[in-house]
C-alpha cells in the first residue's frame, strides 16, 4: 500500500478545479464535519474567485493519485491568518490532509496560523496536532488551534 506522500502532491489551483470543489462541498456528511453548509454554485463561484485574486491568500488543490481530492487554503481574518482545508469523502482516513497540511505548512510560514474546528470532528482536531497545532481555545461549537 502505497503511503500519501508517494501519490500526493500541491498545485495551484486552477479555474478547471473549482467544479470538483463545488461538488464536495456539497457533500452533507462533509458540510456537517465542517460545520456549515454548501454555497449555491454562484455564491460558491464568486467565494473562489476573490480568493483566488487576493495575493494575500495561498491556495492549493490537493492531488492524490492524480485526482483533486481536496484543497487547502490560507487567509487573513481580521487581525489573524487562518488555515482551512478540504478533503472530499471519498478520499477520507488516508492520512491525505495529514500529508496536505504538513506541505503546506512548508509554504504559508506565517506564524500563529490558526484553524477553527467544529468539536465533533475530532479527525480534523487529530490532523491538526499531528502537525503542531494545539487547542488555544474555543468559542462555541469550534475549538480555535494554533500553531506557533
């Protein structure tokens, strides 16, 4: 079995990626982990264009096997620079954003990074120790990690 990081790799995201996006995100098992809810497809088109043209933010799509099996992406907010990733369902529990966020990191070296993580979805809390975060707060239903 081969391990993520032999089939895994970052790119830019492109134009042509944003489909497969808008399709995972769709996903109500997904939406529930990440806790909020899908975008209609023009809210979620004009979402992925200012980000895409803020030089501020750093993107990525996620390959696994040649496939976009997710993104992960890095922005401001408010005075704080925050991490958020996306893997699609199918491609779950196979140490892909793992892998993902420990690439990433090696690109966006801002630090504190933060990420905010619904309570329930302890498998994102796991990958977000895994790779240094620890839990600095919370504030309602998400736990507030950070990565010094």
């Amino acid at each position: 079995m081969k391990r993520p990081s032999e089939s895994l790799r970052l790119r830019r995201v492109r134009e042509s990626d944003l489909e497969s996006f808008y399709e995972d995100q769709r996903d109500p098992v997904a939406d529930r982990m990440a806790g909020f809810p899908a975008r209609d497809h023009d809210a979620f088109m004009a979402h992925w264009h200012k980000l895409m043209a803020d030089a501020s933010v750093t993107l990525r799509t996620i390959l696994h096997d040649g496939v976009a099996a997710g993104n992960i992406v890095s922005f401001m907010h408010g005075d704080t620079r925050e991490v958020g990733y996306w893997i699609r369902r199918d491609r779950w529990g196979k140490g892909i954003a793992t892998e993902a966020l420990r690439r990433f990191l090696r690109l966006d070296k801002a630090r504190p990074l933060y990420a905010g993580v619904v309570k329930h979805n302890i498998a994102s809390m796991r990958v977000l120790e895994k790779c240094g975060f620890c839990r600095a707060s919370e504030v309602g239903d998400e736990v507030i990690m950070r990565l010094d």
